[in-house]
C-alpha cells in the first residue's frame, strides 16, 4: 500500500508565490499537451485560470517561461520556453530532495495514521464529527 503521507513544495518570493503544485503541474501538463487550453482540460481547469497562471508565471521571471503561438495551419498552441525547461526540471529535481530527505519521517508518521473506515479518506467524518 502506498503511503497517505506526501509533501509538497510551494516556492515564494516575499509574499508573492512562484511556483507551487498548481503551476508546476500546469508546467507539466502544458509541456505534455502543447496548449494551454489542452493543459486546462488535463487538470479541469478553467482555460481563462490557465491562462492567468502562465501570465503570472511569465510576468514573475525575467524570461518568459510559456511561448504562446496563434493561428497558422495546425491552430495555436503553447510550448515551455527552455527557461520553462530549466523551472520544470528544477522544481522536480526539489520535490525529489524533499521527499528523499523526509522519506523516513512521512514512512513514520503514515504508520501513525488511523486506518480509513468504509474508504472515508476525510479524519473528519472518520472521527464522527
């Protein structure tokens, strides 16, 4: 059984947030995808807050991290920028460290957990409340 215990990683400057599970994730689809609308449907996002992310996290840096294409033959379409490359395969390269550092406290704490009752996965209505 795989473990219920996982980390996630959600980078921030100031209070501005960079790049967190959202994003990257949106990263990824879009790579996999080649649109920001395909990338969307992928995650059941709306296109407009896809759209809205990928704005930020190109207005974020100081290269674009999404290249956006319109029109032509084949429709528009979007596509990571080698800087968006580089973003996506280090925040990857980040989640594999932290879940590498914290493998035997989240093996520890997931011992811990109660057992899931009739498959209710939320404590709330495990514990009765």
């Amino acid at each position: 059984m795989a473990s219920r215990v996982t980390a996630s990683l959600r980078l921030k400057a100031d209070r501005t947030g960079i790049l967190g599970p959202g994003k990257g994730r949106l990263l990824a689809e879009i790579d996999k995808a080649g649109s920001i609308s395909g990338a969307a449907r992928g995650m059941g996002m709306s296109y407009k807050r896809a759209w809205d992310l990928v704005a930020d996290l190109n207005a974020l840096f100081k290269e674009p991290v999404v290249q956006t294409s319109f029109g032509g033959a084949k429709g528009g379409g979007a596509a990571l920028t080698p800087f968006g490359q580089e973003v996506l395969k280090r925040y990857r390269t980040m989640l594999e460290a932290i879940d590498e550092a914290l493998s035997g406290d989240m093996a520890w704490l997931d011992k811990q957990l109660a057992p899931e009752k009739d498959g209710e996965k939320d404590p709330k209505k495990r514990a009765g409340k």
